[in-house]
C-alpha cells in the first residue's frame, strides 16, 4: 500500500476515507500550505543581497593542468 497524499484547494468539512485505508492504524495530517509557502518566500527574500560588501577574493594562482582537460 502506497501513502496517500491529498491537496485540497478548499477543504471540505467531511473527508471521505478510502475502503483499503478505512479500520486500520494510519496517521492524519492537517497542515495548512500557505504557513508552508510564506515561510519558505520570507526566507528566499531574506537571503536577497545579502552580503552586499562581501570582500573581493585575493589572486588564486594559475588553473593547474588535469589530464583530459585541456
């Protein structure tokens, strides 16, 4: 038996539960995704330009040769 992972855009008041699934020990979520994908949008901005004076990086030397890559 394969989870069963369902997205509602307007959840109803009453969920019908599959036959395989009904009198068996199983697990129930309810997590609403817009906490989920404001989080996830405030966090992404947060990060936008931050090190905005990040130090230029000093000289590395010359690319060594690695064969096959020339």
């Amino acid at each position: 038996m394969e989870p069963l992972r369902l997205i509602f855009e307007n959840l109803p008041e009453v969920l019908s539960i599959p036959e395989d699934l009904q009198h068996r020990k199983v697990e129930v979520i309810f997590w609403p995704l817009e906490t989920i994908l404001s989080n996830v949008q405030d966090d992404i901005l947060s990060f936008f330009g931050c090190i905005s004076d990040f130090p230029d990086r000093e000289p590395q030397g010359e690319q060594a040769l690695r064969l096959g890559f020339e």
